[in-house]
C-alpha cells in the first residue's frame, strides 16, 4: 500500500457517525486489523495453529490485536479440525484473543470430549474476566455450569474464578 493510500484508509477507518473523527486505543489496533486485512489475520491463525518457528510470535501479535477475524477463525477450526491437537490449539489461542463475542461459544467447549479443550474453554472465562473485557455478570452462568462440570480442572477453574474475579 503506498502513504498516500494508507493515509486516505487511515482517515477513513477515523471517521465515524456524523463526520467527526475518533481515535484511542481500540479504534488504532481496529484499524491495523483492517490494514492488515482479515486473510492475514485468518493465516496467521493457521499459522500458529501449525505449531512451526514463530508460531509464538504470531500468537503475540494476535493477543495484542484481539481481531474479530482472528476469534471467528479459531471457532471455525474447532468446528471444522479433524485432530484434537487442532481443536485444543484453536481455543487455546481463542483465550487470548477473544472478546465478550466468544462468551457464546463456551458451553459447546465445555461439553467437547476432550479434557484440555474443555480446561482452555473455561480458561477463556479466566481470561476475559482477568483482562477485564467482560464483568462477572457476563459470564456468571457459565461460571456456575463450570462449577458442577464432570471434569475436576474445570470445576476448581470456577471455584477460582468465582473466588477471586468476582469483583471485576
């Protein structure tokens, strides 16, 4: 993308309701998620996915970004893999880049046959209510569903968060 372009994108990713601009945090990596483009986003999902050198480095870079594209393309691996590895490293990865959106898909987690991809279901939780992008409120019945869960890890999960995250 030349400066120009990149400048006109800019200024029209800043533009919202009414012609004024905005700015901030959220609105600088929404605008990066979209410079980027969601292709680049979903590869790089797969490519953390694939477990290759600098698969760590891509996870950093998403967890920073926190992309819609990069939550939905985790979900549609868990849905979609025919590996178990693939499915648990997809909601591993989802738990640093979700946001309140992914609170909807926990329940199907928890309920997956596998162990540690029910852990890194309940872990979402941890992490949104730990990083403050949801409040208890949010995600109180998922949190008392966890806490009768047939799986011990999971349930010690909820009493932890119960007892400490209660608050946020």
């Amino acid at each position: 993308m030349t400066g120009d372009r990149l400048l006109t994108s800019l200024a029209l990713l800043g533009r919202r309701k009414g012609g004024a601009e905005s700015g901030g945090a959220r609105a600088g990596l929404e605008a990066l998620e979209k410079l980027l483009g969601a292709d680049a986003i979903r590869a790089s999902v797969d490519y953390y996915i694939s477990g290759e050198p600098g698969s760590e480095l891509a996870r950093s870079v998403l967890w920073l970004l926190h992309p819609r594209s990069a939550m939905d393309r985790c979900h549609q691996i868990y849905l979609e893999a025919d590996q178990v590895e693939d499915r648990r490293a997809a909601v591993e990865l989802l738990r640093v880049v979700a946001d309140s959106h992914a609170l909807q898909w926990i329940p199907l987690y928890l309920n997956d046959p596998d162990d540690q991809t029910q852990m890194w279901g309940i872990g979402i939780v941890d992490q949104l209510l730990t990083s403050s992008l949801v409040n208890f409120e949010d995600c109180a019945a998922i949190v008392t569903v966890a806490a009768s869960h047939p799986n011990e890890h999971v349930r010690e999960k909820a009493t932890w968060i119960r007892t400490n995250l209660t608050r946020l």
